[in-house]
C-alpha cells in the first residue's frame, strides 16, 4: 500500500498537472542540504534518494574515485598553504610570468575532498574498487531528521504548487496575447488600474488608457491582452483599451462578415476616446462591406461605440488605388482633385473652400487620422500632415485657424473703405 505522503503527492500532481518524478526530485534535493545542514560534515557530497511508495528515504555519501597522485598533489599544496598562512604571507604564491602548464584544449584535472577519493581510501571501503567509480556510503538518519523530513516535503509540496499555478496562470495567458477578454476592474494604484481578469489580477498602465475614461471599481469592460511576461512574483499581465487592434477584435464579435473572413478589416488608425477609422473591403460583390459593418440603423457600430464609452468610428472603403484611398480616408469630405508623388509617398488634395474644415477636422485630426490610415503623408490647401508620430506636430491647418484667417480678410475689406475715405479728404 502507498504512503500517505506519495498518495497526496499523485492527487495533487493530477490536479495541477505537475509531473511527480519532479515534485519527489525537489524532495530530495531539498533533504539532501537540511542533512547537510544540521547533520552533515563539510567534505560530504549528500544525496537522499527517497521512496514514495513506502515513505522512507536513505542518505548517502556519494564521492568519485581519482588516482593517489591527485589527492597527494591536493594534500601537498594544503599544506604549503596553512604554513604561508602561519608566516602572514598571501595563500598563493604568484611569480611574475609563471603560467601553468596545461595542454591546450585540456582542463588540469583537480582534487576536490568533497566529490573524490583517492583510490588507496575507496580500496578501504571496497577492495575492488576502480579509478571512475562512484562509491556510495550509507550515512546514519538520526531521529531528529525524520521530523525534519516530514516537514521539509510539506514545504517543498507547496512550493512546487506555487510554481505549477504560476506555469499554469503563464501559459493559459500567454497564448491569449491578442484577444479580447472580460474584466472587472478592481483598484488604483497611482495612475495603475488593477483588474481582475477571474483568478488573476493585470495591469492597465496609464498609456494604454483612455483619456478621460474613468475606471470605477467594480465596472465591466473589455480589455485587449497586450502582452504576458513571467516575473519572479508570477506572471504579469498588460491590458489595453487604448491599443489599435482592439477594434479589429470587437468588429470581429459584433460582426459575422467579419469574423467569417468576408469582409476584410484592411487598415485602422485610432485616437483612443476620441475617434478611428477602419477600412474594410471585401471580394464578394453581394455584400456591402461598408453597410455589414455599420448594420441596419447602425445597430452593429453602436455597440462598438458604446463599448469604446462614445469613440467615433468612420468605417471607409478600402481601395488598391491610391487616390481613391486618400479620397476615401477623407471622408465626410468630397474631394476636387488628387495629385501623388510616388517618390516622396506624399499627397495634394484639393478641396472647395466649404469642404476644407471638413477635411482637415477639429484640430487637424480628420487629415491626421487618414495619413495614418493610408501610410501617406498629407497636403491640404498648404498644410502638410506625415504619417505616423510625426502627425502629431504636423503643421496642418484646423478649424481655428481657418477662422482667424477668414477674420483677418474681413477686417482688411472693412479698412479698405475708411482708408479711401481719408484719402479724399486729404484731396
């Protein structure tokens, strides 16, 4: 009949997937240093080899036999060793120059009391004895130990535990990287959000926020899995509700075009709570691709709205033409006229004069959000806005300035009559 300790050994192992050949492994490396600890001599090389079926366990000395010459050479410097010592002088002795004589590629083979013994000490022990053998010598297990024991497999059991639900908890997560998952947000810490994603706590550092999202405790939301990595405290688990691709996946659930690969999600350029566009194609010429996503009375998008707490989301057809593409990208904005340059990837669009706030957006973040979209940089009525960071300091024009501007004329054709004025006076 098992022991005890092997049987609670097998059901945990099944429980938690743990091999058991690893857990009864870390046992005895664990009560191989409590003997050598409390019980042991310095020049002993320890190993426990323990028997789960019965519960006992049997400790050895466990040394590899050299020749004579080795362990004379090893007591001969010992000896020079403690005299320099006793004189006060450095433990090695070093001349200016010296190197050891060593074959190239060859290791100097060395003495060491803990692993060997010279083969005259293992002939003591076994008469047949050879040079390589490893002599095995039963040591004594003292009473005491085998409480020790005891406890030292209780505490080894409960480690190995902790690893295996760390492994568990990395590798479950790990291959979610890219998904959607459901959280309930749980506390701050600073600008830390920690939420609980069931039976492990992520983090949602400050970048990958929204602004001006609040994350109450206790709230529902989804959150995208950016990224796993194993740390010595477990597994650390990064979300985002501010990444791109956070819509590629919530088009994917609300939308079955989507998720049946008929309708391609082809490109998305995002400002997080503010606004986004993504542009879909597809090649099947039944489908709309455009009105599948938005669905009837624009159901389908409202949810992914209301899930991203208002984002706006333009949905554009994607284009192999590249005018067509820019043309698209702008929109609400009607396009007069595209010119490209292939060499500079660079854009002018133009545009009539009741479109051009229209297409450059609030703050510039329509033309902003379409050079994202499209990989190229664009040029309206003079300002030029670049893909990628770049667009964020670009010199478009927005609203306001375009209103100073029209101001500014105003006032030049309002002083043009006065100064007339003056000028026949002064006649």
């Amino acid at each position: 009949m098992a022991s005890p300790i092997y049987q609670a050994i097998k059901q945990i192992c099944e429980e938690k997937n743990i091999k058991p050949e690893s857990v009864i492994e870390t046992i005895e490396a664990a009560l191989a240093a409590a003997y050598r600890k409390d019980f042991g001599t310095k020049n002993q090389n320890i190993k426990v080899e323990f028997n789960p079926e019965s519960g006992d366990f049997r400790v050895f000395d466990i040394k590899t036999v050299v020749a004579d010459e080795l362990a004379a050479k090893y007591e001969e410097e010992k000896k020079e060793r403690e005299e320099r010592i006793k004189e006060g002088l450095p433990e090695e002795k070093k001349e200016k120059g010296e190197k050891p004589e060593e074959a190239e590629g060859e290791e100097e083979l060395k003495f060491n009391p803990k692993l060997n013994l010279s083969l005259v000490e293992a002939r003591a022990l076994k008469a047949d004895a050879k040079l390589d053998e490893v002599i095995k010598t039963e040591l004594e297990v003292p009473g005491a130990f085998g409480r020790m024991a005891a406890q030292t497999a209780k505490q080894v059991i409960i480690q190995k535990l902790r690893e295996a639900e760390r492994d568990t908890l990395y590798n479950e997560f790990k291959g979610k990287e890219g998904e959607i998952l459901q959280g309930v947000v749980q506390r701050t810490e600073g600008r830390m959000v920690l939420v609980d994603l069931g039976h492990v706590t992520a983090l949602l550092p400050p970048e990958e926020q929204i602004e001006k999202e609040k994350y109450t405790p206790g709230s529902r939301m989804k959150f995208y899995l950016k990224e796993v990595t194993m740390t010595t405290k477990g597994p650390q688990i990064i979300i985002s509700r501010a990444h791109p691709e956070i819509l590629r996946k919530l088009f994917t659930f609300e939308i079955p075009e989507v998720a049946n690969d008929v309708v391609k999600i082809r490109a998305i350029a995002r400002e997080a709570g503010s606004r986004s566009k993504v542009a879909v194609s597809t090649e099947d010429e039944n489908i709309d691709p455009i009105g599948s996503c938005i669905g009837q009375r624009g159901t389908r998008i409202q949810t992914i709205i209301n899930e991203l707490n208002g984002e706006k989301i333009d949905v554009i057809q994607w284009s192999d033409d590249v005018k067509d593409l820019i043309a698209n990208a702008l929109s609400p904005a009607k396009i007069s006229n595209i010119e490209i340059s292939e060499e500079e990837k660079s854009a002018f669009v133009e545009v009539k004069d009741d479109q051009l706030s229209l297409a450059i957006g609030r703050g510039g973040q329509n033309v902003r959000l379409a050079a994202k979209l499209t990989g190229w940089k664009i040029n309206i009525g003079g300002g030029e806005v670049a893909t990628g960071e770049a667009a964020k300091g670009a010199p478009a024009e927005t609203e306001e300035s375009l209103e100073n501007k029209e101001n500014k004329k105003e006032n030049k054709e309002e002083e043009k009559p006065a100064e007339e004025e003056k000028s026949e006076e002064s006649k």
